[in-house]
C-alpha cells in the first residue's frame, strides 16, 4: 500500500509579516497529486512519459521542501490534464509578489529553432492557449538567440493584453505570466509602453489587471508613472494606482530614494479634486497606510490623512476565537469532505486569507493558489451556499466578492437571486458570475447597471461583453454617455471571454 503523504501546512501568524512560501508550493504540488489519485511512485512513473525524470524520492523532497521546480510543476500540469503552464505560473506569481520567496530556478531547458517556429506558430494563428503564450514569452525571454523584431512582436502583444483583459481565471494566471515574462525580457519598453497606453485608453475594462502586471516587475520609472495616476480624473485609475504602488510595497527592490519620488504625486493627488472625492480618499488613504514610516511621516507634513481602523477579522488566531477562520475552516471542511478528501489546514487559510485578509497582495495572491489548486470549483460552491452564515455583513460581502473572482463559469444556482438583490455588492458578485459563465443578462439587470456608479457600469459592460451580448452594437452607437459608448466597442472589437 502506498503511503499516504501528510498533510502541508503554513504555520507563519495570520497577522505576521510573511508566509510559509515553500509550504504554499509544497502544498499545490501534493494536493493536485493526491486529489489525482496518484503515489509518488506512479507520479515518478507517468512523468517519464513526458519525458521528466524524477524519482519518487525527489518528488518526495520536493513537495515536504516547497522546491520551486519547474518541472515538477509543468509535469504535474502534464500528467493530471491541467492547463499548461497554470501551475508555475502561479507559483511564480506568488514569488514575485513576496521578496523572499525561493529564487526562480534556471532554465536548461534545450531551446531549438524548430521549437522556437512552432511556439510563434502557436500564438500567431487561431485561439492560442495561455500555455501557448507561456512558452513563446519564455523563449523571448531566455538568451537564446532567438526573437522577433519589434514590428512582428507588437502586433501579438497587443493581442495578449487584450487577451488577458478578456479572459477568466486560469487562462488569466498563464496570460499574466506570459506578459511577466516579457516584462523581463529585452520587449520590456514595447510591453510597457503598450500597457500604459492601454490603461488609460477609454473603454478599457480591468485596468487594474494590467497596473498589477507593471507592479510585479517594479522599475524606478514604472514607479513614477503609477504614483502620476494617483490625481487622474477617472476614480477606477486612481485605485489602480493605490493599489499597483501597495503591490510594488510588497515586492520590494526599490530604493528609498525611488520612494521618495512618490511624496509629491502623493501631495497633488490628496489636495487636487480630479476623482470622486470619497473614492480617491479612500484610495489614497489605504496607500498610506501601506507606507513605511518614513513615507508616512512626509507625506504627513502635508497632507492630513485621517485614518479609519481598517475592518479585519476580530482575533488574528487560528481557532474558535476567530469567528472568520472558523466560517473559513467550515468551508474548508464541506470542500474537503465532497471531494472525498482528508482535511488540509492549508486549504482553510487560503479560504481566510482570500475573503477576510485586508492586505491587498496577502488577499490576490491566496485567490490565485486557490484557482490553480484542485479545490477552486467546490471551494466557489461552498462559499456561495455558506454566505449567508458569515459573521457579519461585511464579512459576507467580502465572501461574495472572493467567490466570484474564483468562479471558473461552472453554472452557479445562485446567480437569479444576486442579480435581483437590493444589495448593490450582491448585485455586483451576480454580474461577475454571470460574465465569467457567458450568461446572457436580464434587461433589467443591464439597466439597473448601466444607471448605477461607475464601477458597477463597467462590471455591466464586462458581464455583457464576456457574454458576446448583441445588446453591445446598440450600446456603442446610441445614446449612451461617452463611458458606456468606449467600453461596449471594446468588446465589441475585441470578442468575448477567453476560457483556456
């Protein structure tokens, strides 16, 4: 009989500075292997079949280790029949995001340039996968030789930020890593230029997506640029702003005096009155708090920021104390149980750090193992039947909010009953559902949302553009404001939801 591994776990505080990174790997590792149904010993053996050889001591090491192996990870990918590349773009996702998670391992891999022609091939024609874009942004990447002028490669990366904008869950992780990829490579200035052009083009949904993308790779003149958003007109670009320079907090590699830069953007953007004065304060309040001390003591000789208690679970505990971790190991347990599985002590965290955690990067970068684990479509299950037990109302809203982001477009039953809520949150979580399953909406949901703040017409705009709604050729000729006009012809010109 084959023995059955322990269960992996991340021990660090909730509330601590860092978190058990290698664990986190180890974790996504064992947990796909094991929900496969797989020993070691049969892993080791159908790895060979993808040409990986790793012994079944090795892999073994591996997950109790957290090694971040690229091709324990691509060959895992392989033999459960997941989508390429989801598994080590996440995890890189995760390193990126925490400066001392474990370096990126070297890439041997034998690069040819026949290999090279067939990953061009792959993004150039048809409907590439995300993994198709992993693999030609990794041979442009790595010092091969091998690369294409900028006049042929503007067109594709044009077309993978459109991608990326477009699509949902898993083939958002591989998309986004695709675009890292380049990011580190010697296409950065087209990338970058491409992408700011992009987030502040009229109509262009999520721009926070590709804010996020330029905050994982930080450059001194990123930086600026992101601290110069902070006093834009629109209020949805000042938050991507906030949050891009939190992301960049996190990361770390900028020096002091890059921060130091910030100071004055930090000034304008507080007393200047482009944006939603209520938005853009909130905004630039939660940067401030994100600040280090000394950030915070310049920009507080100028700029009198009142600071509300930010909301977080009661206790910081893991245990009946803490009345979220509980809802959260609820959840976990129900998960667990329908998947025929044992417990996993690291699955009830993630759930608590995806709904509850208030640190903006702690919070996405949970969602996200959570989406490329094994667990994401009966997690979505369980927290949208278990909202209504959640601790507090807020708390419920947060659960909504974390559930529709980690929705795949499984068909949800609760979708009708959002849409006719009162609440706008809940509203806004039935919009999010209902775009990623490529529902069609109800006329009166598309004119409750088309009347309503800006943020819920772009949620509109996006659950009807996913869906490829011929309502949106009305939209973008009629009379419609400007905002509704720009955003239903970018869907439009640029098609529906991407799924793979």
């Amino acid at each position: 009989m084959p023995r059955v591994s322990e269960a992996v776990d991340d021990t660090t505080p909730l509330g601590g500075a860092r978190i058990d990174v290698p664990a986190r790997i180890g974790w996504l590792l064992r947990c796909h292997r094991t929900v496969g149904g797989l020993s070691l010993r049969q892993m080791s053996t159908s790895l060979r079949e993808h040409d990986i050889r790793l012994s079944s001591t090795t892999l073994g090491r591996i997950e109790s280790e957290g090694q971040r192996s690229s091709a324990a990870l691509d060959g895992y990918a392989a033999v459960l029949g997941l989508p390429e590349g989801v598994l080590r773009a996440s995890v890189d996702s995760m390193c990126r995001a925490f400066g001392y998670a474990p370096g990126a391992p070297s890439d041997s891999a034998a690069r040819s340039l026949e290999g090279y022609g067939a990953a061009v091939d792959a993004v150039s024609d048809g409907a590439p996968v995300g993994g198709a874009w992993l693999r030609f942004a990794r041979f442009h990447a790595a010092p091969n030789g091998f690369g294409l002028p900028t006049g042929l490669m503007d067109p594709l990366v044009r077309r993978l930020v459109h991608e990326l904008l477009r699509s949902t869950t898993t083939a958002h992780i591989t998309r986004y890593g695709a675009l890292l990829e380049l990011l580190g490579s010697p296409y950065r200035p087209l990338v970058e230029t491409f992408v700011r052009a992009q987030v502040l083009a009229p109509g262009t949904p999520r721009i926070d997506w590709l804010t996020s993308v330029l905050s994982d790779a930080p450059t001194a003149p990123t930086l600026a640029w992101c601290a110069g958003l902070l006093d834009h007109e629109a209020d949805h670009v000042v938050q991507a702003g906030s949050w891009a320079l939190q992301s960049m907090l996190v990361a770390g590699g900028l020096s002091a005096a890059d921060w130091a830069t910030v100071v004055p953007a930090f000034h304008r953007a507080w007393h200047d009155g482009a944006a939603d004065p209520d938005v853009r304060r909130t905004a630039l309040t939660q940067l401030w708090q994100a600040f280090p001390p000394p950030l915070r003591l310049a920009t507080g000789r100028t700029c009198n920021v009142a600071v509300d208690p930010v909301p977080t679970p009661h206790s910081w505990v893991r245990g009946r104390d803490n009345a979220h971790y509980e809802w959260a190991s609820a959840v976990s347990r129900t998960a667990c149980r329908r998947m025929s599985q044992s417990e996993e002590p690291l699955l009830e965290r993630l759930v608590f750090e995806a709904a509850f955690d208030p640190r903006g990067v702690r919070k996405v970068i949970a969602r996200f193992q959570l989406l490329a684990s094994p667990f994401g479509d009966t997690i979505v299950e369980v927290m949208l039947e278990s909202a209504d037990r959640a601790p507090d109302a807020e708390a419920r809203r947060s659960i909504l909010q974390a559930a529709a982001f980690l929705h795949r477009g499984q068909p949800v039953r609760t979708v009708d009953r959002l849409l006719a809520s009162a609440d706008g949150h809940d509203f806004i979580a039935g919009l999010t559902l209902a775009g990623q399953a490529g529902l069609r909406l109800p006329g009166s949901a598309v004119t409750r949302g088309l009347s309503a703040d800006g943020a819920t017409v772009r949620k509109t705009l996006g659950a009807l553009g996913q869906a490829e709604d011929p309502r949106l050729a009305d939209l973008a000729t009629g009379e419609a404001d400007a905002e509704v006009r720009a955003g239903a012809r970018w869907w439009r010109e640029h098609g529906g939801r991407v799924v793979v």
